[in-house]
C-alpha cells in the first residue's frame, strides 16, 4: 500500500479509493456511509457549497451533532446565530409523540362523557324535542284539530253561497263534502305517521345516537388521531431523517425557500401546547373579573367614543336631508324637461311600435346588453354615457300597455284536490 501523502485530504477518503480501485463495489458502499458519518460528525469538511457564502464564523457545511439532534428529533435545526428552520418532510419524534399525547386526552374526554350529567340531559331534551312534534304538532295540532277545523271552513263557505244563491248554489255543499274529504283523506295518514316517526326517533333514534356519538369520537381520535398517524410520522421520521442528517448542509437564510424549508420566528418554535381540560369555575372567575377590570378602564373612552359617533351620526343625517333634498329638485327637473318629450311627433312612430310590441321596462331590461351595444357602436357614445342613458331609460322607460287583470284559472275536483294538499296547514 502507497504511502499516503500528508495533508490534504482526509484518511477515511483515501481509503474509499483504495477500496473503490480494488474493485470492491459492494465494501465501498459501506465506506462511503462511514465516511460521510466520519466527516460529518467532525462538523467541518474541505467540501462547501460552491454557490452559497457561509458566514466565517461557522465555516463548515455538514451539520453538526447537535443540529443532527435536532432534525431527528424536531424535525428543525437551530444555525449559530439562534435562527430556527423547520425541514418540511422531516416530522420529527416530537411533533408524533405530542400528537399522541393530544389525542389520547381527547379520547378520554370522549369516553368520559358517558359519566357526565350534560350529555343525558341533552339527550332528553331532544328526543323530547321530537315527542313534542310528534304529539303536540303532528298528532294533535295537525291530525286531531286540523280535520274539524277544515271541515269547518269547507262547510262555511258552502254554506256563505247557499245563502247568497250564487251561481250553482245547489252544488256548493257537494263540493264542499269533497274539499273535505280530500282533506281528510290527507290529514290522517301524515298525521299519524309523523306521530310514529317522531315516536321512533325520540323513544330509539336519538338514545341510539348519543350512546354511540362519544365513543365513535372517542375511537377515532385514539385510532386515527393518537395511533395510525403518529405511527406513520415516527416510521417516516426513521427512514428519511438519518440520511438527511448525514448528507444535508448547514441552514442559512439564503437557502430558505419558503416551501421545502422554512425560516421560523419565535411564536413558530415547536412548544409544548397548552393543557387541553374542561374550563374551571376558577376559570370563568378569573375571565370574568379582568372583563370587569377592563370594563371600568375603559369606561371613558368609551362614553368619548360614543360622544363622537352621536355628533358623526348628526352630522351625516345633516347632509343625507341636504343631499335628498337637492337631488329630488333635479329629479323634479329632469322630469319636468323629458315627459313633454312623450308626445313629440318625432318619438311617436317609435313609441307606437313599442307599445305595440307590449315593449315596457322589463322587456327593456331583458334587452340591456344590446341597447348598450347598440348606444356604444352605433351612436359612438363613452362608457359613462351608455351608462347614464342605461340609467335614464329604467327611469323614463317607454309608456306601459296596460292590459286586463288575468282570469282566474279554471278548476275541476282533481285540480282543487291538489290546491288543498298544497294550502293544507
């Protein structure tokens, strides 16, 4: 074996050239990981990156221990100065173990409600929720009341045109027994099947929800939430942080890019969160008595602020009368100066042809986009005024044929039998 010369390149180098040279492939490959983990962990190298200045006081491009560490771990590195980056594929060990710290307290909670007065109260205020709709609204009000009270008004309306000797007087009773026998007919089945549906889900359907609710909750924050996928981070931490804590450079702000690797400010830093418990009454004590501390602090500036919208308030009424005022004397103007316009000899063809074409103001606006193509292109007017005259014509629009009131539509028992189900109440 050559003598190595002294200086320059490092041992464990020279050594993978040997064994590289000799053929070796497969005992290379173990060199090369040995190598990096032997340069890395000195925390200097000869190697830099060629396209980015580090600062000369932190001269070394491989990460050291400690940053190695902190990957691993928190899935960020600290640099020299105390900046923290944050390695977006990296987890971390941390970020999956609060996870299941979270979650695991949430299942609790979950479970816990089981023990807790609030969710049996909640569960009998709703399915009384629902035995009130079936009994009270269904039943009762719908059913029981509302089939008298139908027959009622069909009978009295009979009755009101039997008196008068209308038009067919003799029929009126005749329809009426039909009116409510459509009506009955109707009220009875829906009635009674919305008493049993609402029966059903009160007495079984809502029991059945709340006693399972919690658990469902509780099961897949302790499976999904606490398990599958802290497991999932942690087994990917293990893949992927190593080698990158052995290959990866140095962090520095130059080689942030906001997606791959993030610059973190203090409030970003990986924490521990805050308790996750039930609010206390000592709680609500203290919330409660810093709103009284900041109410009576603050009491002045509030009677100030209040002062001052009442004179803005004043202020802007003032000049909304003035502006009203003058803008219904030019409206008044306006007026004045286009309905002489309306029996001009020169409109008159065209105003004839549009009543004629029952042309009013919807039938205008409904045509809006071509009237405005036609005043842009073919009159050569400016944007604002297309505008204005847009506006003018939904204030001004031609004269309205007015027709007839419509008849009203015919009837027949099956028609009325559906205007019944429709009306019912």
């Amino acid at each position: 074996m050559k003598k190595r010369p002294a200086g320059g390149i490092p041992e464990p180098l020279h050594l993978l050239c040997d064994f590289w040279s000799a053929g070796k492939a497969m005992q290379s490959v173990k060199w090369i990981v040995a190598a990096a983990m032997m340069i890395s962990a000195l925390g200097c190298s000869s190697m830099r990156a060629p396209a980015v200045k580090t600062d000369m006081k932190d001269p070394c491009y491989f990460l050291s221990m400690k940053q190695k560490g902190q990957l691993i771990g928190k899935g960020q590195i600290e640099d020299h100065v105390g900046t923290w980056y944050d390695i977006w594929i990296v987890p971390g060990y941390v970020w999956p173990a609060r996870r299941v710290k979270t979650y695991v307290n949430k299942a609790g909670q979950s479970f816990a409600e089981y023990g807790q007065a609030t969710k049996y109260q909640t569960l009998f205020e709703t399915s009384g929720d629902f035995f009130d709709w079936a009994y009270d609204d269904t039943l009762k009000e719908f059913t029981i009341k509302g089939v008298p009270r139908a027959w009622r008004k069909y009978w009295s309306a009979a009755e009101k045109r039997t008196e008068k000797r209308v038009f067919g007087w003799w029929f009126a009773y005749p329809w009426a027994v039909l009116e409510g026998t459509v009506d009955t007919i109707i009220r009875i089945p829906v009635g009674l099947g919305g008493a049993a549906v609402g029966t059903a889900i009160g007495a079984v359907g809502v029991p059945a929800y709340y006693m399972v609710d919690s658990a469902v909750v509780g099961t897949w924050h302790l499976g999904m939430n606490a398990i599958l996928l802290p497991a999932v981070g942690a087994t990917w931490n293990t893949l992927i942080a190593p080698p990158l804590s052995l290959v990866g450079q140095k962090p520095a702000p130059s080689r942030v890019d906001g997606f791959w690797v993030t610059q973190l400010s203090k409030d970003e830093l990986v924490s521990d969160p805050p308790p996750d418990r039930p609010v206390r009454a000592e709680d609500i004590k203290a919330l409660a008595e810093w709103g009284h501390v900041l109410l009576v602090k603050g009491r002045p500036y509030e009677e100030k602020s209040k002062a001052l919208a009442q004179k803005a308030l004043s202020e802007i009424a003032r000049i909304n009368r003035a502006w009203e005022e003058s803008e219904k004397t030019i409206r008044e103007e306006e007026k004045a100066a286009v309905y002489p316009m309306l029996p001009d000899e020169s409109q008159k063809k065209a105003m004839d042809a549009l009543k004629g074409l029952r042309f009013d103001s919807e039938c205008s606006l409904r045509s809006e986009n071509e009237i405005r193509q036609y005043l842009a292109n073919r009159l050569r007017l400016s944007p604002d005024e297309v505008n204005r005259a847009m506006a003018l014509l939904s204030l001004y629009p031609p004269p309205k044929v007015i027709s007839g009131k419509p008849v009203r539509s015919k009837t027949d028992p099956l028609l009325r039998s559906i205007d019944i189900i429709e009306t019912m109440e």
